[in-house]
C-alpha cells in the first residue's frame, strides 16, 4: 500500500517540530521531511498571508524576513540540501503525488492553514510577525537542527530498505 505524500505532509503539518524524539524509523522519512520544510518555509508563508492583508507593509515584513534567513542561512544551506534529496525521491518513488517538492507541498498546506483565520486572528499574527521570528530564532538553534538530524537518520534508514 503506498501512502499519498500529501497525507504524509499533513501528519507533518499538524505536528510540525513537536514529534517527539524517537529512532528514525519510528516515522516516515518524508513526514520529516515536511515537517522540516514546514518548519523552515512557515516565516515565508507567515509574510505572504500578511502582505495579501496589507501590502504596504510588505517592506517591513520582508526585511525581518530576510534578516531571519541571513541569520541562519548556514543551517538553511543544510536544510536545502535535504529538502532536494526528498524531493529527488518523491520524483522517484512517487511521481504522481502532485507536489512539484516537499516545501511546495508544505506550502499549500500552511497557506490553507493561514487562510482560514478569520481577519482578527490573521490581524493578531501579522502583529506578532516579529516576535514570531524570534520564537524562530530559538527554534533555529535547537530542535530544527535535532529535526534536520533525525531526517539524515530516516533517510539513512528508507535507502536502507530500498531493494538492491
């Protein structure tokens, strides 16, 4: 039985980082692999769902943004890295999943999410952006790096049971 990527990516989506530590293999490489992309492409999304708000913020939000990513842009190289070998596989082992990558999927997913707030709550976030990147910041330096680790370790694990 194959599982649908998108199904995959919504287990993900739901637990994003807070899957608990555990072996690899106790969760599917690419559910890792979308939580690693939501975790790393929600600022962006965040910033989108703001601008369709205000576009005139537009300058402030993407400077935070892009002051976020600079910052870590070390551990996004690596992050981009994996992301392109999930991708690579998706192609092979599940072409007609829909998704042209694991962040696009994570994407679509994220966009759904922010989309159905309602205008105070979208409101209340766009005014948190800030402090939201913060929160990411730490985020960053602690359990993306340990996600980005058991990712290596399920992927290691699904190459493992690959035939020949």
């Amino acid at each position: 039985m194959r599982i649908s990527l998108s199904c995959l990516l919504l287990a993900g989506a739901i637990a994003m980082v807070s899957v608990p530590p555990g072996r690899a293999e106790d969760v599917p490489y690419m559910t890792l692999a979308g939580e690693l992309a939501g975790a790393v492409e929600s600022p962006r999304v965040v910033l989108e769902a703001c601008v369709a708000r205000k576009a005139g913020r537009r300058g402030d939000y993407q400077a935070a943004y892009e002051a976020w990513r600079a910052r870590h842009a070390t551990l996004l190289t690596q992050v981009d890295a994996q992301l392109a070998r999930a991708d690579a596989r998706l192609r092979r082992d599940n072409p007609a999943a829909g998704a042209s990558s694991v962040a696009d999927a994570m994407t679509r997913i994220l966009q759904r999410r922010y989309e159905s707030l309602d205008a105070a709550a979208l409101r209340q976030l766009c005014s948190r952006y800030p402090e939201m990147l913060r929160a990411k910041d730490a985020e960053m330096t602690d359990a993306v790096p340990r996600l980005l680790q058991r990712v290596a370790d399920a992927e290691r694990a699904a190459a493992a049971k690959q035939p020949g």
